[in-house]
C-alpha cells in the first residue's frame, strides 16, 4: 500500500551540521507562548546531526523509519516509529537515520535566550558505522 507522508520534506538542513541529507519543515516558531521551536527532521539513509548540546533540552517523537540516538560515552539507542526520546540540558547526543533507512522526527527544542543548540564535532563515519553493526 502506498503511505503517504505526514508533512512535506521541506528545506535542506545545513551541511556544517548535518552529514548526508537532512531536510526540515518547521512546525511551529517560537513565540511569545512558546518558549520552543517545532519541527520535522527527515534524515536519508546514513544522514545524521553533528554531535550538540542544547541549553535547555529537546524532545524528539519519531513518525517514521529507524534510527539511533546516541549520548556521548553511552551505547547509540535504536529508535523507530513510535518512540519518544526526551534529551536532557547540556548533553552531548546526535541523533539520524540507520545506515540503510531514512528516518523522520518532530523535534521540540527549548530556548535558553536565543539559544538552542550548540553545534560541536561530526559524527564520523566511524562513530556511525560502529553502532550500525
Ligand atoms: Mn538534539
């Protein structure tokens, strides 16, 4: 049966912080009520954030596909349809699709300031392939 996407790709996500293809379509901006930004993220196969951290912490429902979140000096979390991942402040984590499947998330980021995220190092290929084992 064909499935048919819940929101649009959207944009392409910037290449300093993102390896592979990563879109997003934004949900909701943040307001005068809403102390956070929404979004979709939709990773292609092998597509992954850079390693980050962010101020005040982030939530991440996955609607489609398979993939890992992984905090940094823990073993990477298999994630799939389903799954909701509720990232504490100031943690260094990336998250993105498996090698071999997309994977699709909303993700709600809390504002510290104007901030919500600190963007840091890749993800190597060999910090990626190691947890698609
Ligand atoms: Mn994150």
């Amino acid at each position: 049966m064909e499935t048919r996407e819940i929101f649009p790709l959207g944009e392409p996500l910037s290449k300093h912080w993102f390896i592979g293809k990563a879109y997003l379509y934004p949900l909701v901006a943040r307001d005068n009520n809403n102390c956070f930004s929404a979004g979709t993220v939709t990773f292609e196969p092998g597509a992954r954030t850079n390693w980050h951290t962010h101020p005040k912490g982030q939530v991440l429902i996955v609607i489609e596909g398979n993939g890992f979140y992984q905090e940094q000096g823990k073993i990477a979390q298999p994630i799939k349809k389903g799954d909701v991942v509720n990232i504490p402040e100031n943690v260094i984590h990336w998250h993105g699709a498996s090698a071999l499947g997309k994977m699709v998330h909303i993700t709600i980021t809390n504002y510290s300031g104007d901030e919500n995220v600190t963007w840091l190092n890749p993800v190597t290929d060999e910090e990626f392939y190691e947890v698609n084992q």
